[in-house]
C-alpha cells in the first residue's frame, strides 16, 4: 500500500485550489478523476467582485480576491503557463435608472473599492449602449480550461493524478485512515462537482445543480479587448473571439448542449451587438449550485476522515481558493468551519 496524507476525488477547480494548499504545506496526495463533471471547464472564469444584475457586493469578495489571485500567480510561475487575463469589466446601462442604481451602490462603504463613479460613452459602432457603461474595478478572467488542462499534466508529472472512475463502494473506511486500492491515507475529500449525487457519502446534501451553456464567437468587426455584461457576458478570449454566457436552467441536468440554450443566447446578444459574427462553439456543464448561494463545506456526520467540498456555483475560480484554506484549516489544524459554509447547517 502507498501512503499518503490525501486522497482527492475531482479534478476542477475546487480539486485544484484544494491541491495548492496541500502543496505550500508539504502534504502528499493523490487525485482520482474521470473526468466526467464539465462545469469547471466550460466556465468563463471571470472574477468580478459584483453582482452586476442587483449592483451588490459578491459574498466576501474581497477576501476571496486577496487569497485567489496569488494562488493562480503562483500556478502559473510553477507550471509557466499564463491563467490570469486582467480585463476590464464593463456594464451595459439600459436606462437612466440603472445609472442611477449604479452610483447609488458606487456610495456603499463596501462597493466603493469596485465600482467607478465615471460614466464611460461607448464609441464603438457595433456595441448598442445609448446609456453609456459602467466599469467594475478588480476584475478579469481566468482561463480554466488552460490551468485544468495543464494543471493535470503537472500532476502526471508528478505521478499524483490516476484517470480513473471514484468506486466509493470500495472505500474502506477506519478508524485512523481510508483506503481505496493501492492508497492509504489520513483523509479523503471529494470534490466532485454535481458528480456528488452519486457519491453515498454525501449524497444527501442539498446540492440543486443548475445547467449553464456557453458559446464562443468568432466576430471580426467587435473590436473589443474589455468584457461587456449586459442581458449576457461577452467576453474576450483572443483575436477575434469571445464568450457568451450563461444560461441559467434548474431543471435539465444533462451536460449536452441544447438549441433553447443557443437560441436563448444568440437573441440576448443580438440586443447590444450590432456586428456579424459566427458561433464556433457550444458547450454546456451543470454548476453545483445550493440554495442559499454558499458552498457546502464540511466533514460527514459519522466518519471524521471523510471530507467533502462543494457548491461553488457560478463563481468558482473566486471562491475555490478561499473554501480550500478554511477546510485545510479545519482538518490539520482544528479551525471551525464558518457557519454559513458548513455543511452541518443542513444537518438536524
């Protein structure tokens, strides 16, 4: 049997973050992924620290932000790769009204360090913003499928990744350790993404799930190097090409994409770009979504080496980084769990 400290089922971007922090404390692991759950791929990876439809703070964004972006730095001069695009963040005004929210909210002690209190004018002919834009400060975009892609072959190279389907029926759980195949380890923790469902550990958490779908563009006229949100997200990827997301449906739980999810998005984005352009692609994921919009954090109510870390939404690459320091916390060093992250908020 090969020992290690960990043994890390998942390989998105809770999985990732969660690998960080074993890595800056010399902790061995070892991931098991099939890669089966799409959602952390097919993200746009945009950090925004507001929530540009209500024009409020993003749950502790910026303690997220402070621990994040160091941790994508440090991935990227480790792997020498580059993740982390800083690009300006730009709302659409549809009215009067909505600048007025928007400087009301520019007002707030807590969104005053992310939100301009300059109007911009849009001189771009095939951008349709009579009302002028708004700009979020502190924003930009991490390439998720770039970091996951070569986050896996560091792994490899460190013989830490196996390709190969979680049984958890074959978990052996002790006292003082788990072992599953050729492992034997302290811990374990599941990182699954909606693939939890299946998990009988922790398969009763409340985890919703909701079906996002995303196209990228090819639009040579656009000429814009700064991310637009208005009844979608447009965003840049390279020349030429850009994002546009996301759909948002809670009862379809497959991860194929869909022609009302395709439709959807090409008529909200037809109402602000004005240009020709050409869908190059499609994909769909389902979010681990939870009801009240914080991730499910914890350990199982029986077995205290067994781990889980979840519902992270739509705003993984900014949460996943700070919920993988508070469950390390928790499990080496004894640190309580935040009530409102904890999964025993759900347990009687």
């Amino acid at each position: 049997m090969m020992q290690v400290d960990y043994i890390i089922v998942g390989c998105g971007l809770a999985s990732i973050a969660f690998c960080e922090r074993l890595r800056a404390n010399n902790k061995s692991f070892i991931v098991f992924d099939d890669s089966s759950q799409k959602s952390s791929l097919v993200a746009a990876g945009m950090y925004n620290p507001v929530i540009l439809k209500r024009f409020t703070e993003v749950w502790k964004a910026k303690e997220q932000l402070d621990i994040a972006l160091p941790v994508y730095k440090k991935i990227e001069n480790d792997l020498n790769i580059k993740i982390d695009h800083k690009i300006q963040l730009l709302r659409r005004f549809t009215s009067i009204e909505e600048q007025n929210m928007w400087f009301t909210a520019s007002d707030k002690p807590n969104l005053e360090p992310f939100l301009s209190t300059q109007l911009l004018k849009n001189y771009n002919t095939n951008v349709d913003a009579p009302y002028g834009l708004g700009e979020v400060l502190h924003s930009g975009r991490i390439d998720t499928e770039e970091l996951i892609k070569s986050y896996k072959c560091f792994l490899e190279e460190k013989d830490c990744l196996l390709h190969d389907t979680f049984k958890h029926n074959n978990l052996d759980i002790n006292k003082s350790n788990v072992q599953y195949k050729d492992f034997t380890a302290q811990h374990i923790v599941f990182a699954e993404g909606f693939g939890v469902k299946k998990n009988p550990f922790f398969n009763s958490i409340p985890l919703n799930g909701t079906k996002g779908e995303v196209l990228t563009i090819k639009a040579p006229d656009l000429k814009i190097d700064f991310g637009i949100k208005s009844s979608v997200f447009i965003i840049p990827i390279e020349k030429d090409t850009y994002y546009v997301g996301a759909t948002y449906n809670r009862k379809d739980k497959t991860q194929l994409p869909t022609d009302d999810g395709k439709n959807e998005l090409l008529t909200k984005l037809k109402t602000f770009i004005t240009c020709n352009f050409e869908v190059i692609n499609h994909e769909a994921g389902v979010r681990p979504t939870v009801t009240d919009r914080r991730p499910l954090i914890g350990k199982h109510p029986e077995y205290n080496n067994l781990f889980v870390m979840n519902g992270l939404g739509s705003r993984g690459v900014m949460i996943a980084p700070y919920v993988a320091k508070k469950l390390f916390n928790f499990i080496e060093n004894g640190d309580p769990l935040d009530n409102e992250i904890n999964i025993n908020r759900f347990i009687s």
